[in-house]
C-alpha cells in the first residue's frame, strides 16, 4: 500500500516454498492414508 | 442377448480423469442439493468484510497509516479468507465422508489416494470461490474497493494462497484419517497457527516481539501479503 509495487522475487519465493509445503503435505497423507490401510481405521472411520 | 460388459479402466489417465471427476460432481451434487452448505460457505467472509470494512472506514479518518494504504485492511481480509477457505473447503470435504461412514466404501473402489486428493483441490477451489467473491462484491459496494483492479497479479496471488491452504489441509486430514474425528477440530483452529508467526495479512511487523520476527522474515505469506496490499494501492490509485 506504501511502495505501490508488486514484487515478483517474493511471489516466485512464496510459489517455490509452496510446491514444497504441498509435495510434503501430499507425501505425509499417502504415507498416513497407508498406515490406516494396513491397521484397519478406514474401517473405523466417523467413530 | 445381454448388453456387452466394459471394463473398468484401472490404470490409464482417462480413467483417473474419470474417477476424479465424478468424486468432484459428488461433492458438487451435495452442495447443490444443499442451501445451507452454500450459505455457510459465503456468511463469515461476509461477515469478515462487513466488520474490518468498517473498521478500515473509522480508521480512514483517524488514522494516517491507514489513510495511506486505503483498502489495506480490506484486501488483507479477503486474502486471508482465500487462504483460510481454501484450506477448511479441503478438510470438510474429507471430513463429510468421515462424517457418513462412506471412507471405506470409497475405498473398495478403484479410486485411487492421489485422485481423492485431486478431487478434494478441486472443491476446495469451488468452495473458496462461493465464499470469497460475495464478499469481494460486498468490498465493491459498501466501500468502493475492488479487490479486482490487482488484475493479473491477483491471479498469482489467489493460486499461492490456495496451495497453502491444500498443503494445511493434506496435512489436518492426515492427522485426521490417523487419530480419528477426536482431531476434527483441527480443520478449523489448525490454520490460526500460522496467524500470530505470520500476522503479515493484517498488521506490520513492527509490533511484533522481537523473537516473532526471525520466523517472520522467512514467512514468505507475510511479505506475500504485504506484496498484495501493495499491489492492491497500486490498483486503487490507477482507477481514481
């Protein structure tokens, strides 16, 4: 609001650590989607 | 003579299309079917709008922070509302077949995780967008600011947000499917987290105490926010 600039360094930063952060979401709920596989809590799922 | 049997089609994209898409057209005919879904995905950006829109017009006048940066506030409410939406539309949707029982009938079908999950992006998108731009129009009537004049850049904007909120919300149904719906309540006080470490969206950092401020500067959604509040100035100013 002060400088009236968009700056396109910090967008390219926050685009980058966010393909992280959603590579490393998406790679923690498959391997916790496998472990409710292999114990049964799918089953158990809404109880 | 019976009608020829098609097989179902596990392993090629068509069919991951396929399966995505209809578990998107199931979450689309349940919101359809459904006013009151629709009316709480719009009423607290609404509300949001409503109350900082009026601080920011009290503040107009009483304050010259704000009369710099008019629309600061608001265009800080509206991205934190695509933030905060994108990640709980992600979640609810898990959490409605939670609620129903229907994860392990999911399951037995072909459907694979990695298309759940798609399918889940794209509602969270739908979701956000019912929520969000009644309360842009709300921004546009009430107080005469656009969040629209950004033009382009509001795309960018928009799209890191929203992967933001997914990677919260892949997380919180993780940690969901894993401790079962006792963690429920994750999906709506988990993103309030990030709030205090990151207050970028609605105030500077100058206030913050010094040990906050570290895991500020490398908080790239603060400079992020302050980026498109900037931008937001320099829309405003073009249009008068």
């Amino acid at each position: 609001m002060f400088g009236g600039q968009v700056r396109l360094d910090l967008m390219a930063w926050s685009f980058g650590l966010n393909l992280i952060y959603l590579a490393g979401g998406g790679l923690f709920f498959l391997h916790t989607f496998r472990i409710a596989r292999r114990e049964g809590l799918l089953l158990h799922a809404g109880e | 003579m019976t009608a020829p049997h098609s097989e179902p089609d596990f392993g090629s994209l068509h069919g991951s299309v396929r399966r995505t898409g209809a578990m998107a057209l199931r979450y689309i005919y349940i919101l359809r079917s459904s006013w009151p879904r629709i009316l709480e995905l719009a009423y607290w950006p609404m509300m949001q709008m409503v109350l900082w829109g009026f601080i920011s017009k009290f503040l107009l006048t009483n304050s010259t922070w704000v009369a710099q940066a008019a629309g600061v506030l608001i265009a800080a409410v509206l991205m934190w509302d695509v933030l905060f939406r994108g990640q709980l539309g992600f979640s609810v949707s898990f959490l409605e077949e939670m609620w129903s029982r229907n994860l392990p009938n999911l399951f037995v079908t072909p459907l694979r995780p990695h298309e759940f999950i798609v399918a889940l992006i794209a509602m969270s998108m739908v979701r956000t967008l019912i929520g969000v731009l009644p309360a842009a129009g709300l921004a546009i009537v009430f107080y005469h600011f656009s969040i629209f004049d950004l033009g382009l850049p509001l795309i960018a904007f928009f799209f890191n947000l929203m992967m933001l909120g997914w990677s919260m919300g892949l997380i919180i149904t993780a940690l969901i499917l894993r401790n079962g719906l006792g963690a429920e309540s994750l999906a709506w006080m988990a993103m309030f987290i990030l709030a205090p470490p990151c207050p970028g969206c609605f105030i500077p950092s100058v206030p913050c105490p010094t040990g906050c401020r570290p895991s500020r500067w490398h908080c790239r959604r603060a400079m992020f926010s302050r980026a498109c509040a900037r931008s937001c100035s320099v829309a405003r100013c073009a249009s008068t």
